[in-house]
C-alpha cells in the first residue's frame, strides 16, 4: 500500500485489482435532502457489489472540504474517494494527487460521450482532457413562492427575467402590517457564486487568459461589471427595505425562503428537494431561471456544483479501482435519475429520465441551452476559493445591514477593493505551479 504518485504519472488498475472485500471512505459535502440521497445510493451500491463497501463521510461545506483535503495531503491521508466543488478543479488539477478520470476512462473503454452530457463533461475537461467526474451538477435559479405572487397581482408564468424586473416584483411582494415587514420581496445570500454567474450572463470573463483556461489566470475582473452592478442593486433594495439581508451563509437566506418570510430568492436547483419538501403544504413553489444582469445581456449561466476525483497517492489499486467502480456506478442513468428526482441537481447522464415535476426541468434546460463559451465555462484559478470568498467581502462592505441604512463603502470601491486584495495569492500560486 502506498507510495503510489498522482497527476499523470498516476495509473488506473484493472478489476483484477479487486481480490477480497474492501471498504472506502468517500468525503462529500452534501447535507440534508442531499445526504439522505448519498446515503441510499451508497446502499444501492452495496447491493450491486458485495465485495465494495464506500462509507460516505460528511467533512462539512463545500470550502470546508477544500481545507480538510488540503489538511489531508500534508498529513498524507486523503481519502480514495472525494467530492470536491467545480471552482476548487484547477487547485486539485495542480496538487496532482488524483488519477485523472480519462485514465480509468480508457483502461475500460467506458463511453463517455453515452454517459456524459458534453456541457457539463467539457467543463471537467482540464488541457483536453477529463480529470474527475462530474457527480452533482447545478445551476443557479430564481425561486418564487408563487401564491404571494399571485396576491401582488404578478403572473408566476412570466416571472422577471433581469435584475431591474426582479427590483419592482420586490417592491410589489414587500407586504408590511404598520412599520413590521412581514414579507420581503427578495433575498439572496451574499455569495460569491451569484458574482459569479451574473459575469458569465453578461458574457464577461470572470478572469484573464480566456478564464483561465487558454494560460493561467493572472488577475479576477470582479471590481467592474456585474460585481458591483450585483451589489449596487441589492444594496438599493435592502437599504429601501424590499429585501432583506440575511449575510454570507447560505443557510440563512434559504431558511428565510422556506419559511415564506421572502417571496423571490436566488439559489442553486441543488436546494430544490429540500424546498419541495419545505413548501408542501404551505405554499405553492415555482423555480424560473437565473436573471441576467439587464435586457441586453447575451451569455450564460456557468454550471456548478461539483465532481467526484480518485486519489492516488498512497493508496492500493484494490482502493482506487473501488473507487472507479462507484464513480461509475453514481454516473449510471438509474442512478443519475434518482438522484436527480431527490436532490434537483441535473443528470449529468444524458440517458437519466427527468422528474416530471416542472420545476426540476428549468436547470435541465437552462443547462442543456449553454453554448460553451470562455464566460460561461467559468474561471479556473487555482485561488478560486479564495476569489469567491473575496467576492463575498466586497458584497458585505456594499450591502447595508438592514432598511435604512448606509453600506460601509459604495459598491464600486467595495468589488474593486475586494478584487485588488487577491492579486498577492494569485502571483503566489502562479510562482508556484510547476
Ligand atoms: O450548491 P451547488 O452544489 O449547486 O453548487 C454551487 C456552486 O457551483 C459551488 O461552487
């Protein structure tokens, strides 16, 4: 056991290198609805093959998982298996100790265009090549309870399709008894992801070097465009009491939601199994796709979520080889499907049949619909992680706290200052990729 080296060096073992009974740790970051569904396709598994056990472990959010696994390396103990999200790619590319996914790819002669959607596969793909598998992947979406629509005199069918429209739906769905609000028109976390995805709708690269992906990514372009547009606007809308303001945890701003405090909300299609679930019974859920920062807007939404990567390093071919096996076995269109059906990601194999219910088609389609572009790719940097939780300090520093009150800097200064604080780490990790 052991000794064994990543990145391209690595090799992919054969089923021969199965012989007795074995049992892999698999890190994920799926919570909730989400990990109920890890679990059965775990025991599902388990059934299929009686010689693999995959004991699924939960090592927090997806940026806790980046640290675990950063930890992990250093103590030279990373798991078989692990599910690390789409933005950490180009850091797990260069820490090389995976075996890339095209290699046990061409041992078996697995099919990848069958199984693969092209959009979400080409985003996986790192210098031609595929280097883990995509598992569970996303868009973002607007979500709208759909009867306080209907009580403003909004149709849900023609839901607002640009950041101005969803300002005056919010102005409308905000309901106040005397001065106590009593519903919101519009939350969203501040995240990242959101700076994010509005960048590649406006068509704008999010990085240098074709996002990244024709040289590496020398700076972020965050501090202009749809950064501090994205700011600005939700800043408006808090400060003039439309929305509240529920700060970086993703947590909150869904809970708010859930709860029907708020009547729009953005999210990924990934919380969609569990708001199903939350809004039986209450109220009547609808999920439209993501707006475009204005009218004349021409990209697309980026794909999110995150892919499953086999690590080499120390570890036997009877462990990487049960980790192919599951990789293949959680790519499988049953399962695909299933998952799907639960969680509200989209198959990523394109032979998965779709929920019926329509709210779990708009990321399928919104998907699907993405012409491939350097902005709608996404930016790979090695800092990523750091990028976005950057993003997230400028949306602090430009969204004020509640109604009535001041940012703490305009949103121009406040996305500037936040990209212009990464430029230090993004020479470090460049000095350093070998
Ligand atoms: O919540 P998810 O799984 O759709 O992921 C959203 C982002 O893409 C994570 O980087």
């Amino acid at each position: 056991d052991g000794g064994s080296e990543g990145g391209d060096a690595a090799t992919a073992p054969g089923p021969e290198a199965i012989t007795e009974p074995i049992e892999i740790e698999f890190w994920h970051s799926m919570k909730e609805k989400n990990e109920l569904a890890i679990k059965a396709m775990v025991e599902d598994f388990k059934k299929a093959n009686d010689k693999i056990t995959v004991k699924p472990v939960f090592k927090g959010d997806y940026d806790q998982m980046v640290v675990a696994y950063k930890q992990a390396i250093q103590q030279e103990a990373t798991p078989p298996l692990v599910q690390i999200y789409d933005i950490g790619s180009r850091f797990m590319y260069d820490a090389q100790q995976v075996v890339p996914m095209y290699k046990f790819i061409e041992k078996d002669k697995f099919d990848q265009n069958a199984n693969i959607e092209p959009n979400i596969a080409s985003y996986y793909t790192i210098g031609g090549k595929l280097w883990s598998m995509p598992f569970n992947s996303s868009a973002p979406l607007l979500y709208m309870n759909a009867d306080a629509v209907r009580k403003a005199g909004l149709d849900p069918d023609k839901p607002p399709a640009t950041l101005d429209e969803i300002g005056e739906w919010a102005k409308k769905l905000t309901v106040k008894d005397g001065s106590t609000v009593t519903q919101y028109g519009f939350n969203a976390a501040l995240y990242g992801w959101f700076v994010e995805q509005l960048t590649a709708q406006d068509n704008a690269e999010y990085c240098d070097n074709g996002n990244g992906r024709s040289g590496l990514a020398t700076k972020v372009n965050f501090g202009t465009g749809a950064g501090p547009k994205f700011a600005q606007w939700l800043g408006d809308l808090v400060k003039e009491g439309y929305a509240t303001n529920t700060g970086r945890p993703t947590d909150q701003a869904q809970n708010a939601f859930k709860t029907g405090t708020v009547a729009l909300h953005l999210e990924s299609t990934s919380a969609l199994g569990g708001y199903t679930e939350a809004a039986k019974g209450k109220f009547e859920l609808r999920t439209a796709p993501f707006p475009k920062p204005s009218a004349t807007s021409t990209g697309g939404t980026i794909i999110g979520g995150a892919s499953l990567w086999i690590n080499a390093a120390g570890h036997s071919d009877a462990e990487k080889r049960a980790a192919w096996e599951f990789v293949k076995f959680a790519n499988s269109a049953e399962q695909q499907s299933k998952w799907h059906a639960a969680t509200g990601y989209v198959p990523v194999n394109p032979q998965a049949t779709s929920n019926d219910n329509p709210n779990f088609q708009v990321a399928v389609t919104q998907l699907r619909a993405q012409q491939p572009s350097p902005a709608t790719s996404g930016c790979l940097l090695g800092v990523m992680p750091e990028a976005r939780k950057a993003a997230e300090v400028g949306l602090e520093q430009a969204v004020p706290a509640g109604a009535g009150q001041e940012a703490k800097t305009s949103a121009d200064q406040a996305m500037q200052n936040a990209a212009a604080s990464l430029q230090s780490s993004i020479d470090k990790y460049n000095a350093n990729v070998k």
